[in-house]
C-alpha cells in the first residue's frame, strides 16, 4: 500500500503564538485508523507530537480532533476511508495546550454545576424499576465526553454566552430520565444553563460517535420541559395555587 | 530551551494516583471520612481504563439464580484462583459484593432488568450462577460516569493529565510524592500523610494487548522503588478473546459478555472444540483455560484464516445483539466491516490483566511503608493464579472502599513526615536528564521490549523462552541509560515514553524472573516444560523487594483457609 502525506498543526500557545502544519509521510497498514498514523509519526519520526489517547477502542473519547475539517474520534476513523493526503487539527472550541491537546477542563467545571443524581426518598431498597426505564436512559449514558457535540456548536464557537452546551444537555437527559432521580433541572438550564441560545441546528447530533440523538431527544425535550415550567399558563397558574399557603 | 527547576508543594491528607473505579471509590470514602484529597491522574478524568471493562460486575445478589450466596462466589473466585489467592481478600470480596452494587445504584448508576424489575445478571465464565450485574456491554462506563459524578461534586481536588515520577518515603514511611502536571509542564510536590495507588495493571509490557496507555505498571515501580513489596509478578492473564483483524486492532477486547449472552466458539473445521476442552463449563470456563484451548487449536493448525478462531453470536438475533452488545456490534463494523448479526468474529486470546502487583494486608489494603496503601489491579492477593471475569469492578470498588476508608483514618492520626528537599532535586535531574537532545528514541526499545514480551512470555511458557525474554531486558537495561527526546515538560510524549520505559523494564525484568522461578502450572502461568500444578511445593507466592539497586526474590507460604471457609467447599 501507499503511503499517505499527514499534515498536522503544530502549536505551543503558551511559548509562542506561531503554528505550522507540518507534514509526515506514514507507511499504510490494513485496517489502520488516524491515531495509528499519528502513532507512527510520535514513534517514529517526532516524539514530542503531542496528542491525548487511551484507549483507542473509541470507548474513551479522548482523541477528538478535525480530520479534513469534519470532528472526528481519531481512533475510530479509519485511513481508508480518507484520500492519501490528509489534514489534521485540534477541535476548535478549546484553547490548544499543544499540538492535538486541547484544554477541555471548563467541562468539567459546568459538570459541578448540574445538580448530581439525588434519588426519591421513602422508597424500599433494593429499588425495583422496569427495563424500558433503563432503556430510556440508557442513549445518553453511552456519552463518552469526547466533546465533538460542543466543539462544533456555533454557540459555544462563536458567541459569548452561558449555553452550557450539547454535552451537558446529554447529562442532564441522562439524569432526569433515571426512574428514581427527584430534581427537575429544567429551572437550572433555562437560565444558568442558556439553553435557549440554542436553536436546534442539529449539528452536534450529526457528530456525535455514539449516534446519541442530541437534539432530537435531549435538547428539544428539555426545551420542551422549559416551556411547560416557565411559560405554561395554565402551569404557572397551578404553581401559584400551589404555592399559597392557604 | 532553558530547563525549569522551580516546582509548587502541594500539601494533602490523602494522595490517591489513579483515577480508576478503584482511586474514585477510595477518594469517596476517604473524603466521606473527612480528609482532604487529592486525585492524580495520568488521563483526563473520566477515561480511565475502567471505561473498558464491558460483561459486568459479579455479586452474588441472586436475583436471577435464588440460590447463589457469598459462599459460592467465595468458592469459585478461590478455586479458580488455584489457591494461590489471600482467603481474607476473597472473603472480602464474596461478602461485600452486592452491598457495592447496591450503593453504586444508589450513587446513581443505572444496571438492566429482570422481568420483574430487580437487577438483571448474566452468566460468565466459571462463575457458578448468573451473577454480573450489567449496563449491556458497558458497565465499566456506567461505573466509572457514577463515580466520577459522585467525586465531582465532593471536596476532592482532581489533578488529571498528572504524571507521578516518585514516590517519596523516609524510612519505611510514605511522605509525598513528585511528578509533572503535562497541562501546564510544571514540576508538583504533593506532600501527603497517606498514600494511595490505583493506577491499574501492566498489559502495556506487550505488543498483543486490551489496555490502553495507561497500563505501564507505573504504581507497581513507584511502589517497589519506595520499598513496597511486590507479589505473583507472573501471573498474566490473557483474555480469550481479542480482536485480531485488521492487524491494526488486534489485541482490542471482545467481551466475554458475548460468550456469557450465548456465543459460540468455533475452529476452522467448524468443530466446537470447547466441548473437547471442557465437556462441563464449555465456552463458560475459567478465562486461563478457555485462552489455552483457543491458542492450542491455533498452533495446532485449526485456527481461522487470519491465526484466530471464530466466535459466533448470529443465532441470537439482531436486536438482542444490538442491545445487549451494542460496542461489540459498533467495534466489528467499524474497524473490521463485520456485521456479528450476520458473520462470526474472529478472535484470539490477548494480554488482559495482571494478577500481580501490590502485597496489601486484606482488611486495610495496607502495605510494608507506612501510610501506603493499594487497591485495585495495582494491588494484588485477590485473584491468586487467575481472575474470573467480573471480579475486576467487584475489586474496585470493594478494595477501593476499604483503602479509602482506612488511608483516611491513617491520615487523621498521623503526622506530615519530613524530608529532605535533596529528595526532590535528585528526581527534577533525573527527569530533566530525559529532555537533553542527543538521546536515543525510547520507542524503539519499548518496541524491542514489547515484542520479545508478546513472543516469549505467552500462555504457555517455558524455560528457552523465558530466558530469551530476560536476554531482551537484560541487553536494554544499559541502553535506557541513553534514551531522551527533545522538547519541554508540557504534554511531551516522548518524555513520557522515557519515563514509562523505566517502569516497563522492571515490571517485565520482575515478571520474567517470577515466571522463570515457577516451576510449576498454576492458572495464568502454564509451563510446557513443567505441565503439572505442583501444590507441595509451590503454594507460595513469589514476592520481590527492592533492596539497594537489586531486586531480591523470596516465598511466603500461602495462607491455610481457616475452619469457617474450609467447610464451605463441602456445602457448595
């Protein structure tokens, strides 16, 4: 087989503000991925190539990058399905660190903020739920927080707003269809959480390696939830009933 | 580029390196306790190797089969570990199980179904009764995000992308640690009371393997070189079944969830040899025996087109493949154009798991240093000879509890051990030393080292192999005296390649010694030259200490089952 040309950004922010591509010819192997190439060149050919990894079994989501512009797992996009000549950048909507490295910490500091699952209390132990309860859940614990949905939503691109973003919506799907969690965390995302810059573009849904349908159903319900919370009238006016003390 | 010597000191009751099932659970329950933590961790949070595991955790709740109880996981987890396993481990393990699965789903985690709602557990491996409770084939995930939930919102500090380059003891006492914060590329002292390691296994140390980076045997070098006693250094398990086309995915885990959801193996005469192997337990037996059959029907001459067997599934159906193996399903028609709903999987056995690791005392997960601790694969007396698949997330979050626990509890009673500063100076030169530009590539020799490893050091071993091996290690002992990269301390690879290959070294010099002193077959470890267990001689476990640059070898007898166990093999 052929050998295909690689060009990769490289970059050091905090030493200097220049980048260049560099290129890198990589010997093909069949069935090998983009992370196998880049591999190669850190074994090979520079070592001080940085890119972050684990697993490469695409169950870890940590090797996200822009594989001819499209944001891609690394490990999970096979050379063959690319033409021999092939660029390579860090996803866009995170401060490089360095080369591949992207500094993705300030998802981890929103993740504090969404209140953690808290079960309904006065029920007997061991609890007993059906599986379709699981089932309903289940498409978004399969999240693997590669971060390719944020990384190409043009609101946490392109504009300064508190949009927690795609990932974080996801969590809070996954944790409000539990069986047993208690919190309504509609409250929480219709203002801290901005969800209402979102105008269900789709796109982080087109990304996503796990195929979560993020918009369709973590996004647009939990709009929906928004809506029944704070602008349903007939809602609103039942909230106030209810919060009377008689 | 001038080289930076200036570190920050970070001060911590509790250091916990690793951020696993097992370093996420102790850091619950040591914050729970009340002392102050801190996470270190080579990957970002969350990507653990946990993340791998896929069939399950077992805990004998007996949902599914009523009459499965502590003391038939007790049973099969010692007998399948022939009985090379610390009895109070598996004690531990047997009885706290279902407690642990029952608090991760109160922590949040979500497991599948019985018809009539309970916790759904499927068969596995020489596990007697269905017993791994699963989130389809993604448990480890499932752990891991609940944990990671749980630590998020604790008063726990997380330092990932963190790299531990020494552990710092004075006389037999633990006192900080040192390492490189890739993010930032700054140098970090954490002094601690207690001492926590959980940084997994050594799968790494081959070319054919399921791990992932991480697993280089970092703990286990930190760990001997403060003077920690290492234990069954020889004990490897493959998995049965791993990828093995295309040659760029071979080694990646298929789970034995597969085999547990009815999956067959085949030869390439579409014979079922387990049958042949195995009459009673077939494609269900333990991991060690399982992974013999398949490499014997290889080198035999009836393996499949590309060195494996097949493993078929497509009887079950699509739908229930889908959802109960959606990552296997996702795996095989992504990286090898396979549908498993329609073709077989072709699969040999693959470096797994280290038995080995860690001497720990059973009820503290204590070590020979005072105010160190380890749990987890780091740490090893569990699983004896061989695990049982499931027992691994068991382990996590068993151990990872009890360490927390009992490192907190340490901490508050003891007192910062002082040291001195030339300690910490000596590390920043050795580590500087790796970034002079004239050294020799590391990789190279990690390539050298892993493939010498995956040839000589496999499921069935012998003594002309095995020599060949620590030939290998021997020859690039005087060689990683030489290696460097170029570049600084923020996220350089190679630096980290430097310092991972002087914990691969020892790790695989440790292995091999311990593999060449076992006379004997025992689980994991099959000598071809010495086919027969021998339990007069060899129930001991081979142990190593660091002694002043040398790797001094000793026994230690196991320990006699006391009365209240030995009556259990004749209830079950």
């Amino acid at each position: 087989m052929e050998d295909v040309k690689i060009k990769i950004r490289r970059s050091e922010p905090a030493l200097s503000s220049e980048w260049r591509y560099e290129e890198y010819s990589v010997p093909v192997v069949e069935g090998m991925v983009v992370l196998d190439a880049v591999h190669y060149i850190q074994n090979n050919i520079d070592p001080t190539l940085a890119v972050r990894w684990n697993c490469k079994a695409a169950r870890c989501g940590s090797c996200s990058a822009e594989i001819d512009g499209k944001p891609k797992l690394m490990c999970k996009t096979r050379l063959d399905s690319l033409g021999s000549k092939i660029t390579i950048n860090p996803i866009k909507a995170y401060p490089v660190v360095k080369d591949l490295v992207t500094d993705v910490s300030q998802n981890y500091e929103i993740a504090k903020k969404i209140p953690p699952f808290t079960p309904k209390q006065g029920l007997q132990e061991p609890w007993k739920f059906m599986q379709i309860d699981v089932t309903r859940s289940k498409e978004f614990r399969t999240c693997i927080e590669c971060f390719l949905c944020q990384d190409v939503c043009h609101v946490i691109r392109e504009h300064q707003s508190n949009y927690y973003g795609p990932k974080h919506v996801v969590k809070i799907a996954a944790l409000d269809l539990h069986p047993i969690d208690s919190i309504d965390r509609s409250e929480l995302m219709h203002h801290d959480g901005g969800l209402g810059y979102c105008d269900i573009t789709k796109c982080c849904q087109n990304v996503c390696p796990e195929e979560i349908r993020i918009t369709d159903n973590a996004i647009i319900p939990e709009k929906e939830r928004i809506v029944d919370h704070a602008y349903d009238p007939i809602g609103v006016l039942i909230k106030k009933i209810k919060k009377r003390k008689w | 580029m001038p080289a930076k010597t200036e570190y920050v000191t970070l001060k911590t009751d509790v250091l916990i390196i690793g951020a696993g099932g097992a370093g996420l659970r102790a850091a619950i329950a040591a914050t729970e306790a009340g002392s102050s933590v801190i996470i270190a961790s080579k990957s970002l949070l969350g990507k653990a190797h946990t993340v791998m595991a896929e069939g399950g955790i077992a805990a004998a709740l007996g949902n599914v089969d009523p009459q499965d109880n502590w003391k038939v996981h007790f049973t099969d987890t010692y007998v399948e570990g022939v009985y090379l396993s610390n009895w109070r481990m598996v004690e531990l393990l047997a009885k706290e199980a279902p407690d642990r699965v029952y608090e991760l789903e109160r922590f949040g985690a979500l497991f599948d179904r019985t018809p009539d709602g309970k916790i759904m557990q499927r068969p596995f491996g020489a596990h007697t009764y269905r017993r791994l409770c699963y989130t389809g084939d993604k448990t480890g995930l499932e752990l891991i995000r609940t944990l990671q939930d749980k630590v998020a919102h604790s008063p726990a500090r997380i330092l990932d992308e963190f790299v531990v380059t020494k552990i710092i003891s004075v006389n037999g006492k633990v006192a900080g640690a040192f390492g490189i914060s890739m993010r930032d590329g700054t140098f970090k002292l954490i002094e601690c009371k207690s001492l926590i390691i959980a940084t997994g296994g050594l799968g790494r140390l081959f070319k054919v393997t399921s791990n992932s980076w991480e697993g280089t045997g970092d703990g286990l070098a930190l760990a001997y070189r403060a003077g920690a006693v290492l234990n069954d250094m020889e004990m490897i398990q493959f998995h049965p079944t791993g990828m093995i086309w295309p040659p760029a995915v071979r080694g990646l885990l298929v789970t034995e969830g597969v085999r547990g959801e009815g999956g067959l193996l085949y030869n390439k005469d579409n014979e079922r040899f387990m049958l042949r192997y195995s009459p009673k337990k077939k494609e269900l037996d333990a991991r060690d025996v399982v992974a013999r059959a398949i490499y014997q029907e290889i080198i035999e001459g009836r393996g499949s087109e590309h060195g494996g067997v097949y493993l078929d599934i497509t009887h079950r159906g699509a739908k229930y493949i889908k959802e109960k193996l959606p990552s296997m399903y996702m795996q095989y028609k992504e990286f090898s154009d396979i549908d498993i709903t329609k073709e077989r999987m072709e699969v040999a056995p693959t470096v797994h798991y280290h038995m080995g690791g860690i001497r720990v005392e059973p009820d503290t997960g204590s070590t020979n240093i005072i105010g160190l601790y380890a749990a987890g694969e780091a740490s090893s007396g569990l699983h004896g000879a061989n695990r049982l698949g499931g027992n691994s997330l068991t382990d996590l979050l068993v151990f990872g509890k009890i360490v927390g626990a009992s490192a907190a509890s340490f901490a508050k009673n003891s007192n910062q051990i002082k040291f001195d500063e030339s300690a910490v100076r000596e590390e920043i030169d050795r580590i500087l030393s790796f970034t002079d530009n004239s050294g020799t590539n590391p990789y190279q020799l990690i390539d050298t080292l892993r493939e010498s490893m995956s040839k000589n050091v496999g499921i069935l071993r012998n003594e002309k192999d095995l020599t060949k091996a620590l030939d290998t290690i021997k020859s690039l002992i005087p060689k990683i005296k030489g290696i460097g990269v170029k570049g600084g301390l923020r996220f350089n690879p190679g630096l980290l390649a430097c310092l991972e290959l002087n914990n691969l070294i020892l790790s695989a010099e440790l292995v091999v010694r311990g593999a060449l002193e076992r006379k004997e077959s025992r689980g994991a470890h099959a000598r071809t030259d010495f086919p027969m267990r021998k339990d007069d001689v060899w129930r001991k476990n081979i142990i190593f200490t660091y002694n002043d640059g040398k790797n001094d070898m000793s026994f230690v007898e196991v320990p006699e089952l006391p009365d209240h166990l030995k009556e259990l093999g004749k209830e079950v």
